[in-house]
C-alpha cells in the first residue's frame, strides 16, 4: 500500500472494515459485491485491492493471526510441550470458532500449497511447526503427528460445530475426544 494515492489508501481501509463486518456476519463466503456496495465502491476496485476471496480473507484475518503465531512463539519456551501444543490448538480453535469464516479461509487451499506460502494458513502451519516438532521429541505426542493434521482437525471440529447451539462446548467435547481418545480409561 506504501506509494498509493490517499483516495486508494482510504479505499482499501473502507473496504477491509467493511469485509470484517460482512465476514463475521456470513463468514468467508460473504458477498464481495455487497462488500463494495456497503464500502462504496465498485466491485473492480474491490478486486483491485484484493485479487481474489482468499486475499480478501486473510487481510481481514491478518492481525488475529499474528496474534496466535506470536503466542505459538511464546508457548515454544515452556517445558511442557504437549501442554503447551494442547494450549495453542485450544484458542487456535476458540478463536476459529469466534472468528467466523477464518477456519473457511484456511481449508481453501491445502495447508502448506505452494501457493498459499503468504497466506494465513502458511503463517499458522508455519507457527506451529515448533511446537509440534517439540511435542514430537519430547515424545509427548506420536512421532508421526504433523502440524498439518492437527490443523486440519482444528479447521474440521470448527466447521462441524460452528452451527452448534452452543459452538464452543461442542468444540471442546470433540477436541477432547480428538485428544484423549474415545476408548474407556483403561482398555
């Protein structure tokens, strides 16, 4: 954006407000032409700004992103990696769940698709890397766990409960599930 005319400036800003507010109302499949209506501006200078649904998508989910890659980096310290794996997967999904559309935006693409590498799911899967390699040596998890797995669980136990009368207990039941296992203490 550094160079462009103020109007071009104030255009992107509008119009990433806008897709925030359209995103958490429909998720990732909000209309971009409503987008551009409510922005005020035409739908060619929504994809002008945004070359296609995905780029529109992670500008909107940009910042919250940077959030969990940066509490990733932070948990990578901690002695206990599977519970500081456990952690992360936890408001990576939480926030999947409250954010809607984010866990669309990173199931468009395979995870780790060499087109997705400045995308949100590249920066996750990217954030995640440690932890699980971490996980892995300690032997705190099966050696043969990828991040990719358990972002794809993630994105699925949110897409599958985001409908949910209550999305988050749904979430966690599942996750749970996903984590201990469905056998009986013991068997």
């Amino acid at each position: 954006m550094t160079g462009q005319r103020s109007d071009a400036r104030r255009n992107f800003a509008r119009i990433l407000a806008v897709a925030e507010a359209e995103v958490a109302a429909n998720g990732a499949n909000a209309s971009l032409e409503q987008i551009a209506r409510v922005a005020g501006v035409g739908s060619a200078t929504v994809r002008r700004h945004f070359s296609s649904r995905r780029a529109l998508l992670d500008a909107v989910f940009k910042q919250r992103v940077r959030a969990l890659c940066d509490l990733a980096h932070t948990l990578a310290g901690e002695d206990d990696s599977r519970g500081a794996l456990l952690k992360w997967l936890r408001e990576l999904l939480s926030y999947s769940l409250a954010a809607r559309g984010l866990a669309d935006a990173l199931s468009y693409e395979p995870l780790g698709d060499e087109d997705t590498q400045d995308s949100c799911a590249a920066d996750i899967e990217e954030a995640g890397a440690p932890l699980v390699s971490k996980a892995v040596a300690d032997r705190a998890v099966r050696a043969d766990v990828t991040v990719h797995d358990l972002l794809t669980l993630i994105v699925g136990i949110a897409l599958a409960t985001e409908h949910h009368t209550d999305p988050a207990t749904q979430a966690e039941h599942v996750f749970r599930l996903s984590v201990e296992g469905f056998s009986p203490a013991g068997t």
